[in-house]
C-alpha cells in the first residue's frame, strides 16, 4: 500500500477545543489551525513536526484571550493503517490582547525594577511570552486516494508559559523596560479534522 511507504507528509486541520488554567492561571476555548509535516519512515514509524495557532477567547474578560501558539516534535508510531498514536515536546506562547483584571500587587506604578510573581492567583494584565509545551495526540486516518487521505485527531496538551506584562515604564538608571513576569501552567485538549497528502 503506497501510504505505508517512506515519503514526505503535509497535513493541514481545523481544530477545536480548551485550554484549562491551572494554579490560578486564566482559561479558555481554543478554536485555530494545524500544521503537520514530516516523514514516514517506515510502515511503523514516522517523525513530524506540528505547529497550531490558534484564538482564545473567553465569556469572561478577565480569563484568557488573544492568539495560542504551539510547535512541537512529534514521533508517531502506526499502530494500525489507519491509526496512529503520537508524542511530542517542544514550545507554546501565549500573546494576549489587553484584559480586565484587578491590578496585583506590587502594582506597576510602584515598581522601581522588574518584578517577578511567585505564583498566578493573581494575574498579570495581560500575557506576552512562550515556554515548553508537551503534547499526545491519537489520530484515524481514512484513506481517500493515493494521495489524500482525511484525518481526525483528538490531542491533549501540556504547556508552562513566561508571561511578561510591560508596564509602560523604564529604569531610570539603565533605560530598561520595567516589566511584570509570571509562570502559567496550562493543560489542554483539541479536537481536530483535516486532510493528509503524500
């Protein structure tokens, strides 16, 4: 069978899904796209990268809202010809729009050098950074022809993100930006549908 033969693969797909705030950090519906490329190295194996960006929004203007975005490296194992279970590891940003929350403490006016936040019970205003991303994905293919084939993937994700809130205001001795930072862990899930070529 021509899919299970090494080659080049490039799959495009909608996804849909949350991710979920842990340790105080904001929540939110994930709705985007996905990129896979990679190699199928042989009828069991093969080694792709996958990149997603995705809208986050929320009901609330306090939680999560701006652009999601995550690239890993995935070795995928064939466990059938028609499905696949994969690993990967690589990184995840968070830029969010401008949201409405209380300001913590130290507020930004009071700051007369950067600050870094223990924890996210209380959030930053708003989220600008990128961190390590983990990622498990179990994926059906059905195969359309010789060279497309249709996918759906359910994926659960993992992601530590350094967010960084500009304050708008310098050090007076160094010129530096004077900014507040934040660690938000995040634990995610998508589904997604596409298309696979070879």
């Amino acid at each position: 069978m021509a899919w299970l033969k090494p080659g080049f693969r490039l799959s495009l797909a909608a996804a849909y899904g949350s991710l979920q705030g842990l340790r105080g950090a904001p929540t939110g519906r994930l709705l985007g796209a996905k990129v896979r490329a990679g190699v199928r190295l042989d009828a069991a194996w093969s080694l792709v990268t996958s990149f997603e960006y995705a809208r986050a929004s929320s009901d609330s203007a306090a939680e999560l809202g701006g652009l999601r975005f995550m690239g890993t490296v995935d070795p995928t194992w064939h466990v059938t010809r028609s499905l696949s279970v994969a690993v990967g590891f690589g990184f995840g940003g968070i830029v969010e729009s401008r949201r409405v929350r209380m300001t913590p403490e130290p507020s930004p006016e009071s700051l007369e050098a950067s600050y870094t936040f223990p924890n996210a019970r209380t959030l930053i205003g708003s989220c600008s950074g990128v961190g390590v991303a983990t990622l498990l994905r179990a994926e059906w293919a059905y195969v359309l022809g010789p060279r497309a084939a249709f996918t759906i993937a359910a994926e659960a994700s993992g992601q530590w993100t350094g967010c960084i809130g500009d304050t708008g205001r310098v050090e007076p001795d160094t010129g530096e930006a004077i900014v507040q930072r934040q660690w938000w862990p995040h634990a995610g899930g998508t589904l997604a549908v596409g298309v696979t070529w070879r």
